[in-house]
C-alpha cells in the first residue's frame, strides 16, 4: 500500500482538468505538492486555493534540453519526489486521412516521449531513495485504438506498453511501483484543445465528454487506484468500460463492434467537416 500521507507529489498538467483535481484531492492528505504545467497564473492560482504547502515549477514538457534542471529543483525542494504524476498531454480529432503527418511528431512528443523523458529521470534517484510510485494518466483510447484518434491511441498505447515493462524492472528490485490509468470521458477541456488535421486547435467540445465524470471522481478513484498499489485503472463506465474489457477477452466481437463504432464516426465527422 502507498499511504500519501505527507508524500511529495509531483504532478504535471496539474492547472486544468484530471491534473487541478488531483491536486485538489490530494491537498487534504498533509501532501506537499509540486505542480507543474505551462500558464503560470493558472498554476499559482490554484497553489493559492490548496491547503498543501506547494512548489509551483511551470515548464514545457518537450523542452528536453532542460528537463534535468527541472528534475533537480523538484528534488531539492523536499530532498525527494515520492510520487510524480505524468498527467500533461493533448488530445486528436481528425482523420488519419486528414492529418498532417507534422501531428504525429508533436503528440507523440507531449504524450509519449515527455513522459518517458521525465520518468527516466527519476528512477535512479528513487531507487536510491529507497522507492517511489509513478502514475502514467493514459487512456481507455491506449487500449482500444479509437477512430480520430490515430495519433493519440499510438502514444496512449506506447505509454502503457513503456510503463508495463518498466514495472517489471523496477517493483522488486527498487520498491517502485508503477500505475497505468486509464480514463474514458471525463468532463474536462480534452476536446476543445485536441488537435486537428492542420495542427490547429479544435475549439469545441464532445457532447459525451460534456456529460462525462467529474474529474473529482476521477481523482479521487486514480488516487485509491494509487494508494492500492494497482498496476492498471480502467476509469470508464459503459461502452468505453465495456469496449476496453473485450479488446483482449473477446477480439472476435471487440473487432466487429469497433469497426461498426469507427464508420459511424467517420460519417459524422465529414458531417460536421461539411456544415463548417
């Protein structure tokens, strides 16, 4: 069991969405928290609201060059990390047909590559430290591979696959442990900022991510998933729930179902491309 009591807790992505609730959620625990994304403002604001005593460390996920600097200044602030969090990304929608081949560079950039950077460069340091927990916050588009999604599915995926096997590294030997989340539709701003085929921002929203969960609920289920210890989290309900499930208990129909889901989605999205 991994008891955030008075943990360290790193999280990026943490000014919006899933990444604000679980600062908000776990600011009750005594936890200090280092909260990390790109609009500073947001990020302070938020510190500002939280009980938890907070480092504010804004930086740019794919801003390799400094990442190690970052990593430095997190540890230093308490002399530890004891739970990062790899919550920053961004979202698809458009057609792979659609697509500037320039997308896939950049989301599999922020979603994929970012966190592998930011993890690797904890591990010796919690190994040293005597362990640590790592969250990846992927997606239940990780494990189905869903239409206007191309992109996006290939870094969820990678992410979990990446966290898969570095579990298998470092849980015995190390005490680290490692969670894969993954989320369905939450009621958050994942579509209004998705990319489209240009690399533009969408600007709207899905009607089934308006009357998702509240990323509360979302929190506070990733954090027992955290405090459980749980390799995986499934957070999803209904179809999403359903679709993940079979994808490996039973391809036969999973397949059959997706490729009927992924037609209807084709057709709308023309629909919608053609009243624009």
């Amino acid at each position: 069991m991994t008891d955030l009591t008075g943990k360290v807790i790193w999280i990026t992505g943490a000014s919006s969405g899933i990444g604000e609730a679980l600062a908000r959620s776990a600011s009750s625990d005594s936890t200090k928290l280092i909260l990390s994304g790109r609009r500073v403002d947001a990020l302070q604001s938020l510190a500002d609201e939280l009980s938890a005593e907070t480092l504010v460390l804004p930086f740019e996920v794919t801003d390799y060059s400094t990442l190690a600097d970052i990593v430095d200044q997190a540890w230093a602030w308490q002399g530890r990390v004891d739970v990062l969090v790899n919550n920053a990304g961004i979202s698809q929608r458009c057609l792979a047909i659609d697509a500037k081949p320039e997308i896939y560079t950049e989301l599999i950039n922020i979603d994929l590559i970012a966190p592998i950077w930011l993890t690797q460069l904890q591990l010796s340091r919690m190994a040293d430290a005597g362990g640590g927990h790592i969250v990846a916050i992927s997606s239940v588009a990780g494990r189905i591979g869903a239409p206007l999604r191309t992109a996006y599915s290939a870094a969820k995926f990678g992410l979990i696959g990446y966290m898969d096997a570095l579990r298998t590294e470092v849980d015995k030997p190390h005490d680290i442990k490692v969670t894969n989340i993954l989320p369905g539709s939450v009621a958050t701003d994942v579509s209004r900022n998705a990319i489209t085929g240009d690399g533009s921002k969408r600007g709207k929203s899905d009607a089934v991510i308006d009357a998702g969960d509240d990323p509360m609920d979302c929190a506070a289920a990733i954090w027992q998933a955290v405090a459980n210890d749980s390799p995986e989290l499934i957070y999803a309900k209904e179809m999403e729930l359903g679709l993940a499930q079979m994808r490996h208990a039973d391809p036969d129909n999973f397949f059959a179902a997706i490729k009927e889901f992924g037609a209807n989605t084709v057709d709308a999205y023309w629909q919608e491309q053609s009243e624009n």
